[in-house]
C-alpha cells in the first residue's frame, strides 16, 4: 500500500495505471467480472462502473462458448 506521499508521486501514478492496465485486460480476455472485482478487491457494481466498456462486444463469443457447450436455446422460439 503506498502512502498518500507516495500516490501523489509518479510512481504512484504508475501503479494505478498498471492496475487499470491489469484490470482491462482481463476482462477483455473474458474473466468474469465477479471475478476480476475478487481480484481487484472491488464489487462488481464498482467495477462495472469503471470498467462496462470492457466487457461490451463479447456477446459473439459467449453464445459460440455456449453454442459449443449445447445448451443454447433460440430465444425467439422461447418467446412463443
């Protein structure tokens, strides 16, 4: 944990920017947000807040994640 001396520094700025670096990253990988907010040591409704960008564009791959797994059902079919 750095001080608040510390944070004000470059070096302390860094270190944030290496965290958001982290952050991003694994959610653009596909890490749950659940997760990445364990990790991180935030909650999801925070993270999300920060963070909603990363995960918009993934909803192609979850369906072919779940398409592969057998279990996707057509939702207009669902809606009768």
């Amino acid at each position: 944990m750095l001080t608040p001396y510390e944070f004000g520094t470059p070096l302390g700025r860094r270190v944030d920017d290496l965290r958001h670096t982290r952050l991003t990253n694994w959610l653009h990988a596909g890490v749950p947000a659940a997760t990445v907010a364990e990790w991180a040591g935030d909650s999801v409704p925070v993270l999300l807040t920060a963070y909603a960008r990363c995960i918009d564009g993934q909803l192609d791959d979850l369906k072919r994640r779940i398409e592969r797994a057998g279990k996707l059902s057509d939702p207009a079919a669902a809606r009768g």
